[in-house]
C-alpha cells in the first residue's frame, strides 16, 4: 500500500491513459463491426432479391434505407478524426 501511495503519481496517469486508450479502441471495434454488419444486411437483401424472394420495391426500400445507415456511419467517422 505504502508503494502504491509513492508511485501513484506515476501510475495514476498512466493508467489514464492506458484506460482512453482501451475505451478508444472498443469504440473504433464497434463501429467496424457496425459498418460490418451493415455491408452483409446489404448483401444477404440483394441476394433475397436475386433468388425473389422479395420484390423490387421491397428491395429498394430496403437498400435505401441500409446505405444511408452505411452513410451516416461513414460521416460520423468522419467528423471523430
């Protein structure tokens, strides 16, 4: 205890920095897999509607919708750098 009270003004904002930089990397992991996930939900409904299972216009309504989720991702990334 003695040693940690004699060294905390080191550790103490090391370890900060350790901390933003985990929290830093986490954020950065989910929005990749957001975007991820995102890129297959595009995929998966361009092949419902290749094979037709879904109609042009549910197609559309769909992918519209996916690519400006993709967009808005993008744009956020953007404006965090």
């Amino acid at each position: 205890m003695f040693l940690d009270l004699l060294t905390f003004p080191i550790s103490g904002p090391l370890g900060g920095i350790i901390w933003i930089g985990e929290q830093l990397l986490e954020r950065a992991n989910a929005e990749l897999d957001d975007a991820q996930n995102l890129q297959k939900q595009l995929l998966t409904l361009q092949l419902a509607f290749d094979i037709g299972e879904i109609s042009e216009e549910d197609f559309e309504i769909q992918e519209e919708e996916l690519l400006l989720k993709i967009q808005a991702l993008e744009e956020a990334a953007e404006e965090s750098e």
